[in-house]
C-alpha cells in the first residue's frame, strides 16, 4: 500500500491569526484520527513573511502533531537551513527525536526567497556555505563531538536528516555528507548522479523522490467538476501565491505565472478526485508514489478537509488493503 501523507501549511488569503488556529487545530485533530484510521505520516514546511500565517517553524509544528500522535512520522519537508543557527535547530530536532522516539524526519534545504533571508538577517550569497557549515555542526554535536552541547539522541547514530532540493549541486552536498537525498520533483538524472558519487566514495545511496505519475496534491471529493467549481478557489490561491515566489520551477508544487483556476486545474498539480478514480489510479501504476491529501490548501472549510480525509480512510485504504 501506498504512503499516505497530510499536508499542512496553515496558510489562508486572510492571514488572520483566528483563522490560523483554526486550521492548527484541525490539522492536529486530522492528524490524531488520521492516525487510527491507517494514515502513516504528516508534512510540514518553512516559510517567512508571507502574510497569510505560512508555517514558520516546521521543527515545531512537526513537535505538536508527534505529541498528539504515537505512531505518525512527521515529515519536515523542508526546514531552510541557512536561516538557522546550527545550535539551535540541532538541539530542538534531539529534543522531538527524543519526545517521539525517532519519529521526526527532517528535509533541510537552501531556500530561494531572498526576502525571507533579509527579514532574518541571513547573507543569501552566502546561503551555500552557511548550509555547508550547519549539516557539518549538527552531524558534529550530534555525534557528541561537542561535549555539553546536546545530551544525546533516540536515533542512533543521529535524527534522520535528509539533504532537500533539485540541483546536482543539492547531490554533490548529500554526498559529501554521506546523508539521503530528498528531491523536490521527479528528477532521475539528479538521482542517478547522486548514486555514481555515493558509489566512488563508499556511500550507502537513499533517494526519496516523488514517482513519475501522481505528482502533485490531491482532495478527495465525491464530484470532482462540483468541487473545482466550488472549492477551487482555495486551490487556486495557494498555487497563485506559492508560484509568485520564484520564476523558476522550484519544486512540482512550484506553477510560476498561473493565475486563473483554468491553468491551476491544467498543470495536474492540484487534483480532486473521487476515491473510485484514486483506487484506478494506484492500482494501475508500478510506481505509484505517496498518496498525497493536502486537507486545508487555501484555507479550505474544515467540514471539507474532514470529508475528504475520510474519503481516503473509508474508501480509498480499505479497498487497497
């Protein structure tokens, strides 16, 4: 069987702090019931000064679903490493390893919003060495190369940490570390270059990267025409305002340019689809990939995301057991 992930942002046209913790609070209840339903994991992201409530700390939002959770994997996918301070993001992932006994997997990445880097202080130019030097020290106290620093870890020899990205340079960097390689589409080419210098250096390769079909966001609805016509504005939000971050084709989430729900739906990025079509779909693929449900995109009502994540648990999972 398949992945199955909830995608949480916590982001909303309005911005408003009411409206964020509604969307905290039913994301954490999702999570919780997703959990004894057969769901296997949630993901969270980074972002700052977006306007919109946009997860800013994904190492805590991960902390609050795992301490809701026994069983969950929280998925930071991905956590911008150069904004970090080494200390601080080493010892607070150690802290949620050892809360959930391991069940914190963390994706870090360079970013590319160079505002977000000016609204923290942090040198964009300099954003490759300062993600060098942060994967260095984390590896480094976490292996207790820094007495007093970090009391230790649940996961031996470290946290799972993963090198995030699409570039061959994001390859070369998990290489030379020796850690897993998380890519932010389907990108053979970058894999296939990470497993040669995984090979020539004695490395064990682990590649994550999303399958060449179902690659995108999907909301489960029982009428996929009614609820583009209904909902989609949610989606259409989310995916105007995350492609007007970068010009560049950054992840398969990233559509620069689109505007109107017509291209949204055309990119086959976000999807409704019935549970019957969801099935079809798995079952007739070799490589399916994660089941990726994006319950609250644009701060959908929640008696929606409920429905759809429901539709997934009832439907979709016990006819594909």
């Amino acid at each position: 069987m398949p992945l199955t992930v909830l995608r949480f942002n916590f982001g909303s046209p309005q911005g408003d702090p009411r409206k964020q913790g509604e969307l905290i609070r039913a994301a954490l209840e999702l999570a919780q019931w997703g959990e004894s339903h057969g769901i296997t994991s949630v993901s969270v992201d980074e972002h700052h000064v977006t306007g919109h409530g946009w997860s800013c700390n994904p190492i805590m939002a991960a902390s609050m679903f795992l301490a809701r959770t026994s069983r969950l994997i929280a998925s930071v996918d991905c956590a911008l490493g150069p904004m970090w301070n080494p200390v601080r993001l080493a010892e607070d992932i150690a802290l949620v390893d050892n809360m959930s006994q391991g069940r914190l997997h963390t994706t870090v990445g360079l970013g590319y919003r160079v505002v977000e880097f000016d609204s923290l202080g942090v040198d964009f130019k300099r954003r490759g060495k300062l993600m060098d030097n942060l994967i260095e020290r984390m590896l480094s106290i976490w292996s207790g190369g820094e007495p007093g620093v970090c009391t230790g870890t649940w996961t031996s020899p470290h946290p799972p940490l993963y090198i995030g990205g699409g570039s061959r340079a994001t390859a070369r960097r998990a290489a030379r570390f020796g850690l897993p390689l998380s890519l932010a589409d389907y990108l053979p080419d970058v894999a296939d270059h990470y497993r040669e210098l995984c090979a020539d250096s004695g490395v064990a390769p682990f590649v994550i990267m999303p399958a060449p079909i179902n690659r995108g966001m999907m909301f489960l609805h029982d009428d996929p025409d009614r609820a583009w016509a209904e909902l989609g504005d949610h989606i259409r939000w989310e995916a105007v305002t995350y492609g007007a971050w970068s010009a560049d084709e950054r992840s398969l989430m990233h559509l620069p340019g689109v505007q109107t729900l017509d291209e949204v739906r055309a990119s086959g990025r976000y999807r409704f689809l019935t549970p019957e079509q969801l099935v079809a779909e798995v079952r007739g693929a070799e490589n399916y990939g994660p089941i990726v449900l994006h319950p609250l995109v644009g701060g959908m009502p929640v008696e929606e995301a409920w429905k759809s994540v429901r539709l997934l648990t009832d439907s979709v999972l016990p006819a594909l057991a």
